[in-house]
C-alpha cells in the first residue's frame, strides 16, 4: 500500500583498490580528477595538497602513485608508498 513519491540516490566513488585516484589531464589542460571514496574524511589533504597543484602549483611531490595510470596494467598491484 505504499506510494513512493520520491527516490534520491548518490554514489560513493570506490576505486578497485580503494585508495584515491588524482591526477591532471593529459588532453584536457586544467582538468584534474580528484576522486576518493571518503572525501570528507580526506577533506584536509584535499586542500593542502591539492588544491594548490589545481590553481596552478606544482605537484604535489609522492602523488603519482595515486593516478589512475595504474589500472592500464592490471599485472602491477598497488603499493603506498612504493
């Protein structure tokens, strides 16, 4: 007897290894993906880190281990830090 009116839904954002995926567009200058499955949680590093290599900065030194590069090899598993 329920009348559903209404449905919101949202995805939580979860790369296969579970750790964030940032990096700067190779075709697209000024685009970046920034994704990570707790944002909120990551919100400090988010504007530490990164949001100064977005506006322009230099790269944050470590974070190419975090680009999304590393799912074109499925052979190679995912280290932090390494």
């Amino acid at each position: 007897g329920l009348n559903l009116v209404r449905s919101w839904a949202a995805l939580r954002v979860m790369s296969p290894d579970g750790y964030p995926i940032y990096q700067a567009s190779s075709t697209h200058p000024g685009a970046f993906v920034a994704t990570c499955h707790s944002g909120v949680t990551l919100a400090a590093a988010h504007v530490e880190r990164l949001a100064p290599w977005i506006a322009g900065g230099d790269k944050p030194e470590g974070i190419d281990v975090f680009s999304g590069d590393r799912f074109l090899d499925p052979t190679k598993e995912f280290h932090h830090g390494h």
